[in-house]
C-alpha cells in the first residue's frame, strides 16, 4: 500500500519542493458490465486502493511527471501541439492536461483569477505518481490516474472542477489521447465514490444513487494475475457491435437511440436483420441492464442471494454472449461461488482477464477462504492470485499532509 508521507518525501528528494497530495480510487463492478457506453446502469463501488498523485505547480507550462511503478520520468509541455495516442502511461496524464487547458476547466466552476472559458487555464506542475491498484487487472487503475492527475492540476491552478465534468473531461481524455473508447462509470466513481456505498448510476443522466454497502457483507476481489492481448481491440469491436445493433433498431424504432431504450421484444422483431454475434452482443446489455435494476431492488431489500444469483447470471452473460471471459476468469468465478458464505461471484471490468469478485458475507471473508481461493486457483492455473478483502472507499480528494 502506498505510504502518503513516503511519497511526500520521495517527491522532496526528487524535486526539492513540499508537495499536495491527491487520490482517486480503483473500481470494482458488483453488476452492470459492458453498459455504460451503452446509456446503461452500472453499480461500481470505489475501492479503498488509489492512485496517489504528489504535485507542486512550475513557473512554467511543463507538466514533469514520475511515476513509481515504472521507474520513469516524461516531460511534455503544454503550449506544444497536442498529439494522439503514443502508447505510454503518460497519455493518461497528457489527455487530461491539454483537455483541461483547452478552457475545460469548467463554465460553471471556480477558475483561477484572470482565466476565461476557452483560454489556457493551467500551470505547469511536477508529478510524482504511485499507487496500489494494480496496473492491467480490469480495477481502472487508469481512471484513478486521470481523475486523480486532473484534479491535482485544477487545484495548482485555483479551480474546483464540478466532479461530473471533471469524470466526463477524463473520459475524453481516454477516447482522444489512448484510443479506448470507454463508458463513463470508471471516471464518475472514482470522482463520486463514496465510504460504505456502492452507486446505482445512470449513465446517460449520471443520477446516481448510493445503496449502503451493509457491515454483514464485503466484497473479496480475486485477481487472476493474466492480461490477454486482446482486451483493447476486443473493447472497441464490442462497442462497435453494440452500435451496429442500434443503427439496426433505431432503422425500425426511431425511438430507441441506445441499447438503454431496446428490449427483448424489440431485438426478437429484427432478429433478421442482425449478424448472429451482434444480436448476442445486444442480447448482453439489454438483459445486463435488467440485471442491475433488479440488483439494486435485491440489495436495497437485503435479498443478497438474490443478488448473488443476478452475478452469476451477469457472469454467463458475458461468458457466452458477449465473449469478454476467459478461462481463468471462469475458473476464478467458479471456485469463489462454490464457498460457503458467497452469495455469488463474476467477472468484473472489460473482461480478457483481470479480476473476478465475490459478495460474501463478513463472517466467511476471512483468511481461510483467502487462502482456499488461492489454493484452488493455483492447482487449475499454475498461478498464486492476489485476493483481497475490500471495504468501499470515498473517491478523489486533496489529503491533508
């Protein structure tokens, strides 16, 4: 875990200033996978890993960013031109900046004194970056970057960027400067996350809902260790399905615009008229959607078997229709939901690999169900997981030094 006071006085023999400190959260999603680009419901919580971001702003326009995990330092300077994906951690970063001193910094915010709309806005700032999420298992460890970057560079400029706005800057930033066309639920939680809570969000509105996360209950995230090659490429064709689906269902319901506004009824009349893989693509996210308004019912009512039976069926959703699982993905959701005290397990994130989760009840997330996880997962996969025991964390803050 990442020591604040460590990375404040790493970051003072770096770069020989007293830093701010800053965090935003990871992710895990209890239900609602694949729906957020879709106009869809999502329920993440915000775990209690972050992305620490140690900042102090430059009498300049460059941005000087460190990062602890790969030993590795970028400079880019903000009055160059913007580029498109270079393929480096630091797009994370660049994308947020140039969008933010693009005027981003929000009409309806705080600027710093003399700054319009549509001018520069920031100041350059030294970054110095760690974090405990870990990197590539589907926990959004590049959301947590974005919003945690973005809002320490929007403080060192005297603004408070509406969170909402600040989600929504940080998603462009992942379209336009990493070429992952992704939802908005990633960003929104890491800036709205909230202590004891998972969110029932709506993604085309972003009303959001916080449903307490009881004391009976944790969530234990199992980490399968393995990243398939195909998890970017195969997110963007995914999408591109889902959109294939709509231009076809709109063609004949002008009133659907997302496959939000379609149901099973609507995709049986142009069965036809779509190529096997897209109708179960779309079959996915209309069913998923139900899924997550039956969850939040479920847990709001303290039915936690029902809803472990909605992840189970979320997890062959996206086994079989949508293809995002892999075997060590099933594997790891087979053994979590076949132990005593787990409601239920799934796949969580785009898929490929990355984390399975498990709603288990306080008494049985202990260190012998940590250890059988383990067990069991290493005697099928030849690898030791990371498994935790997670509480929901708040998301994106300055912390006090």
């Amino acid at each position: 875990m990442v020591d604040p006071d460590g990375l404040a006085r790493a970051f003072v023999d770096t770069f020989g200033r007293v830093p701010r400190l800053y965090r935003a959260p990871g992710r895990v999603n209890l239900i609602g996978e694949h729906t957020d680009y879709n106009d869809g419901f999502v329920m993440p919580m915000a775990l209690d890993r972050s992305t620490w971001v140690a900042a102090a702003p430059r009498d300049d326009r460059k941005i000087v960013v460190r990062s602890e995990a790969y030993h590795e330092t970028v400079t880019f300077d903000l009055d160059e031109p913007h580029a498109g994906p270079t393929g480096i951690w630091t797009d994370y970063v660049r994308g947020v900046a140039s969008i933010l001193d693009g005027g981003e910094l929000a009409a309806d915010t705080t600027h710093r004194e003399g700054a319009t709309a549509g001018e520069a806005c920031l100041r350059g700032a030294d970054m110095l970056i760690a974090s405990d999420v870990p990197i590539g298992a589907g926990l959004s460890s590049s959301a947590a970057l974005e919003v945690a970057g973005g809002f320490a560079l929007a403080d060192l400029a005297g603004a408070a960027p509406d969170l909402d706005r600040l989600a929504r800057i940080a998603q462009r930033a992942e379209h336009e400067f990493v070429g992952m066309r992704c939802g908005i639920m990633d960003q929104v939680i890491a800036c709205r996350g909230r202590a004891g809570h998972v969110l029932r969000l709506d993604t085309r509105s972003l009303e959001a809902v916080y449903l307490p996360l009881p004391p009976s209950l944790r969530v234990v995230v199992c980490n399968t260790m393995v990243t398939h090659a195909l998890a970017s490429t195969e997110y963007n064709a995914r999408r591109a399905d889902c959109e294939a689906g709509v231009r076809a269902l709109s063609s004949r319901f002008p009133e659907i615009r997302a496959l939000r506004d379609a149901t099973l009824e609507h995709l049986d009349a142009i069965a036809g008229d779509l190529a096997p893989h897209v109708r179960r693509r779309c079959r996915h996210v209309i069913t998923e959607n139900d899924r997550v308004v039956h969850a939040a019912a479920a847990l709001t009512r303290r039915d936690y078997a029902g809803f472990g039976t909605l992840m189970t069926a979320s997890h062959a959703s996206l086994r079989d229709d949508y293809q995002v699982s892999c075997p060590e993905l099933d594997a790891m959701a087979g053994i979590a939901s076949a132990l005593d005290g787990v409601f239920g397990a799934r796949m969580t994130g785009g898929g490929f690999g990355g984390c399975a989760i498990a709603l288990v009840e306080a008494s049985a997330a202990d260190d012998r169900l940590r250890a059988t996880i383990q067990q069991r997962y290493r005697a099928i996969a030849g690898i030791c997981p990371d498994v935790w025991i997670s509480a929901a964390g708040d998301g994106v803050e300055m912390v006090p030094s």
